[in-house]
C-alpha cells in the first residue's frame, strides 16, 4: 500500500500527521479533531464569548449623512459553533453529541443557544415566524392543540316512530318543492321592463 498523504487539521496551530487505518491497513478516514471534551468545550465557550463581544460594524446614517460604528450581538448558532471547531458541516457536531465522552458538553452548547433563541423571541427581537420556524425544527418544540371528541350516542326508534319520521320528512320535502315552484312561477308571470 502507497504512502498516505499528510492531512492538516482546520483547527489553528493543530497539525494531523497521521490518518487512521483500520484492522486491515485500509484508510479509515482522518483523526477526530478532539479527542479530549475540555478541550472541545473551552472551544465552544471561546465562540459563546466572542458572540457575546459582538461585531463592530460601519453603516451609513442617511440622517446624519455620516457613517456610524457600531457594536452588533451576534447570535449563537449551531453552524457557527461548527465553522470556530473547524468541522466541515454541522452534523459533526451531532455526531461528537452521539459519543458519550461529549454528550454534555454538546448538550450544554446545544441547549445555551437554544436559550438564546427563546430569549431574544420573548423580547420580540426575532420575528415571530422565523423564532417559530427554528424553535420547532432545531429544538423540537411543538405547537399542540388538545382535541376532544365526543361521540354520537345513537338512538333506535321503533318502528312507528321511524314511520312517522320518514313521513315528516317527506311533507317537508314536498313544502320545499312547492315553495320552489311558486318562486319560479312568479318570476314567469312578471312584465319584462
């Protein structure tokens, strides 16, 4: 089997010399990027931290007719969070959840931007539809209703009462007929203007 070619982590100052083989020499894929859940934890808390710092950001007040500086939160977010641990998508971040050495600190990460989310919905800051939209498919909420039924108690009639009924409904059908018969029998008879 030829050499394996070097791999380089995306993580700052981490270099990968070595790819993983499996039991029969085969290449395996490359190293996990933390092996360790302090680690990958003081990661995420250093990107929580930066969040909170927020971004300075220039824009043109057209009101003032001058730009203005500013300091903007940036919120948390799950692709965030995985673009600072240098993972390649974000269901790395759902896979290191799956291991049990880094189910909490997934867990406490996932669960503090979902914090966030809630907060800045209940303050109005997120508009409602999208808060909705994120709270619902990335943190499982659910919006239930409780619907009762109540079911039809069914009546058995004799027969002559189911006699008498089905005469009534008869006479009713034939008054409705008539009443039908006498409207279109007056708007025959009436002048043309």
């Amino acid at each position: 089997m030829p050499p394996l070619p070097k791999i380089y982590s995306t993580i700052p100052n981490t270099p990968v010399t070595a790819t993983i083989e499996d039991e029969d020499g085969y290449y395996a894929g490359c190293p996990p990027y933390y092996t360790d859940a302090e680690e990958m934890e003081k990661r995420i808390n250093e990107y929580f931290d930066l969040c909170d710092e927020g971004q300075q950001i220039t824009r043109w007040n057209p009101k003032k007719k001058e730009a203005e500086t500013l300091i903007r939160q940036v919120p948390y977010t799950v692709p965030g969070i995985c673009n600072y641990l240098g993972f390649d998508h974000r269901n790395a971040l759902r896979d290191y959840g799956m291991k049990p050495a880094f189910s909490s600190t997934i867990a406490r990460a996932r669960q503090r931007i979902e914090q966030q989310r809630v907060e800045l919905a209940l303050l109005g800051e997120h508009d409602a539809r999208f808060s909705m939209f994120d709270l619902t498919n990335n943190f499982g909420y659910k919006a239930e209703q409780d619907i009762i039924v109540t079911p039809i108690q069914r009546r058995t009639y004799t027969a002559i009462e189911e006699q008498a009924l089905r005469a009534q409904a008869i006479a009713d059908a034939k008054a409705e007929l008539e009443k039908q018969q006498q409207i279109e029998h007056i708007t025959d008879i009436a002048p043309n203007d």
